[in-house]
C-alpha cells in the first residue's frame, strides 16, 4: 500500500448531517487555493495517493484546479470524499474524472430519501447521491461508498447493501459514529449502542461478500465483528496523513490507536488485544465497556495474519515434522522456502545462521524446509555453513500441512513448548529473518498494553500563514472521524 494524504480542504458543506464530526466548525470557512495547493505540493514529498475531503470539496470554486495540482503533482490515486450531491450532474461527474479524479467515496446513509435526507438534514441529497454513484459507475470510476450507521439506518443496512451490490460499488463501508462535532451534541439520536447494530452490520457484509463486492466496518473492535473479522476497515486503511488547518498528523494509524481510541480493562487476555484498537475514546465515557468482553484464543500479534488463511491455524495442533524432538523447546520455527541456492533463499539462510545463537538463547530450535532433496540440503548447509537442521519436503505434504501453497511458498511457523502453532510469518524478510522471528516472540510474550489513551497530539504545524487557526481536532477519517 502507497503512502496517503488526506486533505482536509475546510468546513464549508452543502449538508448538514446529524452526526458530522466537524458539526461544531462546520460553515466557517475553507482553506485558500493557495494553501491547498502548497499542501498537496508538501504531501506528494511523502505520499503517492491524496483524499480530498472536507466539509464538501466539491462545492468549492477551485475544485477542479485542485484536482488537475494533484494530476499534474503524479498523486497515483486521487480520491474525492463527497456527500455526492455536485456529482448528480453528469457533465459535473464527468468535468472532475478529466480533472484527475480517479476514485469517489460518496456517502450514503439509508436505503431511502426519507432515511438518508433524515440524516443529511438536506432534502432531495438521497435521490442525488443515487445519482451520483450511477454517473460514477457508468464512467467507469471506483466507487466506495460510506455510510454512518446510526440507530435510525442501523435495521436497513441489508436493504441498503443489496442496493449498493446492484449498483455495482467497488467497495462499500459502515462507520461506526465517532461521538465529536454533531455527533457528540446529538449522542443520544446518532450513537447506536455497538452491540445492538452489530447484528444488522454482519448481515449487510453478509450481502456484499455474497454480491462480490468489497465491504468493511470502521471503529468496530474485533469481539464485536466474529466472523468478519477481516472486514475490520482499519486493516485496510493505507499509512496515512491527515492535513488540515496547517497541521499534519504524520501518522493516522498511530494517532487513531493512541490518542483518538481506547480500550478496556477486561482486554488483557483477549486473543485480539495486541492488535486491536477498540472503540472513539469517547463511546464507553458514555456507554460503558459492558459490552465489549474478550475473545479467549491464540494471541494474534501481526494484523497481516487476519488477511490470511493462516489465521485458521493459530491454536491448532501443529502437523507432526520428521524427527521432532522428544521434548519440545519454547519455539520451534519452521521456516518453509522455495529452493536451496537461489538468491533469496541463500540470503534468508545466511541472516538464520547469523541469528542462530541469539535464537537459540531465546529458546527457538530452527527447522528449515524445502523440496530439495537430502543430498542438495547438505550441500547447501556446508556451503552456507549451517549449523540448524534441513528437512526435505519434496512432494510438499509437509508445506501443505501447514497451509504453505502458491508458486513461491516462503512463510514461517512457530510452534510453542506444547506443541501448537503460535504465529505464522506471512511476509518473511530474507535479510533479517532471524530480528523478525524474534520479534514476533517479543509480541506474543508482551504483557498487555495499556489502556490509558494518550493525550499529546501527535502533530506537526506547517508555517502556513493563511491557516485557519491554531486549533487542534482530531486527525480521523471523515466516516467516522
Ligand atoms: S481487545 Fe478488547 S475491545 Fe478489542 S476485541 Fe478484545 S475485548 Fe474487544
């Protein structure tokens, strides 16, 4: 995934929705052309894609000049976050795809005029949304819709997925409310209780996954999304930095977990904890962490493995190996590769050896495995000087038996003193597999982590002399943000 920015143009809009997180800035103001444009020219410095969001960029006058900087600037991927109403008109839709627009994230909030414009507060935005992802679609444009999911829409998110599925959206996505701007005035109206929608959010993903298409929730925390969990939008979220008012939150994902979100007490032996990033800080200051009960499990210490099949083994009695000790050390690592010799694998064997000793002194016997035969693996291991053992697979049935398929199968696995498959490496660094290994071990023996959120925002100020103001605000996504 390439690097995004994420530009916050101002607070101008042509809504007003009910639970806009900037609800209590909004209609003071946009950022000058000037500075968005000295913005996107720092941004490109660092990242590939740009999200222009708001309020509502598209009702800005120098909207398309925006767009043809970000084209003209390289930016990859240039996303325009809209409530969709300027985009209704078609030769509107089709002046912003020439411009440089290239992806639209239209936000519809019901499966009817009288839910969405309800939430919009701005009658006729449903019909125009509609029509906004019907140009976008027959332009040929990625559309990823979002919808805030409130108690009002929460029982109509079915209704909702089967139409954005024969609508033929890229992608659509729940955003669980964040309880700032209008949201937090309107608590009671807009913040469902989590776990009352959550049942209405699994059958909408149901239906989009059934429909082909690409589908998430954002802000929901792993024990409340079972079965979904690699529908858990913030696995998906590209490195990100959010710019706004002449700040720059350089790293949203680590803002969002230690600032913007938090967990609870009762997390500590949750299977998820090490990963998971919990609820907006604000939901359980009214609501309470009731709800949210820990998932018992193997720890999961590598967001990567819930996008794998691997996910499936963690726990799991591990395939027997040829020869296995008779008793097992703290971690056996079994690290599958392709092919004794080549480039790749000679480099992943000369850094194990390396790291040999510091693995072993922290109790990890390594097994390598591949199809060579025995006869090649002793070649190998002289002219590498190997001093851990080579196991010959050369049917595959043991790379099979722990799920290591495809053309270039290089993954490692960690079995524990009992026996049990504790981590799957997913994305082996061949020039420093043995740090990896070992940080893999650091994760899943850490203690919890605390669920205190951080106060400091991790910000930077850009001198930028027209800025709005001094301010600080959150630095999330505009769903749930
Ligand atoms: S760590 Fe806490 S909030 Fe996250 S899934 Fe586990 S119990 Fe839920």
């Amino acid at each position: 995934m390439g690097r995004r920015a994420d530009l916050k143009t101002g607070y101008n809009c042509n809504c007003n929705c009910v639970f806009c997180v900037i609800g209590d800035k909004l209609f003071t103001g946009d950022r000058s052309t000037r500075d968005c444009l000295d913005e996107l020219r720092a941004s490109r410095a660092r990242c590939e894609d740009v999200v222009f969001t708001g309020a509502e960029v598209t009702i800005r006058d120098d909207f398309f000049t925006l767009l043809a900087a970000a084209k003209k600037l390289g930016y990859r991927t240039i996303q325009v976050q809209t409530n969709g109403r300027m985009l209704a008109y078609r030769a509107f839709a089709e002046r912003a795809v020439a411009a440089g627009a290239n992806e639209f994230s239209p936000s519809i909030h019901g499966p009817t005029a009288k839910i969405h414009d309800a939430l919009t507060r701005a009658r006729g935005s449903f019909d125009q949304v509609v029509a906004c992802i019907d140009n976008l679609v027959a332009l040929g444009q990625r559309v990823i819709t979002n919808t805030v999911v409130t108690p009002t829409n929460a029982p109509h998110l079915p209704a909702l997925a089967t139409m954005l599925v024969a609508r033929r959206v890229a992608q659509f996505q729940l955003a669980f409310p964040h309880p700032t701007g209008h949201a937090d005035t309107l608590f009671d109206r807009v913040v469902p209780r989590m776990s009352e929608v959550a049942p209405h959010i699994h059958a909408a993903l149901a239906i989009g996954v059934a429909g082909g298409v690409d589908c998430m929730a954002e802000a929901m925390p792993y024990c409340m999304m079972l079965g979904h969990e690699s529908r858990v939008a913030e696995l998906h979220i590209p490195p990100t930095e959010i710019v706004y008012d002449g700040y720059v939150v350089p790293d949203y994902a680590e803002d969002r977990v230690g600032r913007g979100k938090r967990r609870f007490e009762q997390c500590s032996p949750c299977r998820w904890e090490s990963i998971c990033e919990g609820t907006w800080r604000e939901y359980p200051q009214r609501r309470g962490s009731e709800e949210f009960s820990p998932v018992l499990g193997a720890r999961v210490v590598d967001p990567a493995l819930v996008l794998d099949g691997a996910l499936e083994m963690l726990g799991s009695e591990a395939p027997p190996w040829p020869q296995p000790q008779s008793e097992l050390p703290p971690y056996t690592a079994l690290a599958f590769y392709p092919e004794d010799f080549s480039p790749a694998c000679t480099a992943q064997a000369q850094g194990m050896e390396a790291g040999h000793a510091m693995l072993a002194a922290r109790g990890v016997t390594l097994l390598g495995v591949s199809p060579d035969d025995e006869r090649r693996h002793e070649t190998f291991a002289a002219a590498q000087g190997l001093s851990y053992r080579l196991i010959s697979d050369p049917e595959f049935d043991l790379a099979r038996a722990y799920g290591v398929v495809g053309e270039a199968p290089r993954r490692t696995v960690l079995v524990d003193a009992r026996g049990r498959i504790a981590h799957v490496i997913t994305r082996v660094d061949t020039a420093a597999h043995a740090a990896q290994i070992l940080a893999a071990i650091d994760k899943l023996e850490a203690p919890p982590r605390s669920v205190l959120p951080r106060d400091d925002l991790v910000v930077l100020r850009r001198p930028s002399p027209s800025s709005r103001n001094g301010e600080s605000q959150s630095g999330a996504s505009r769903s749930g943000a």
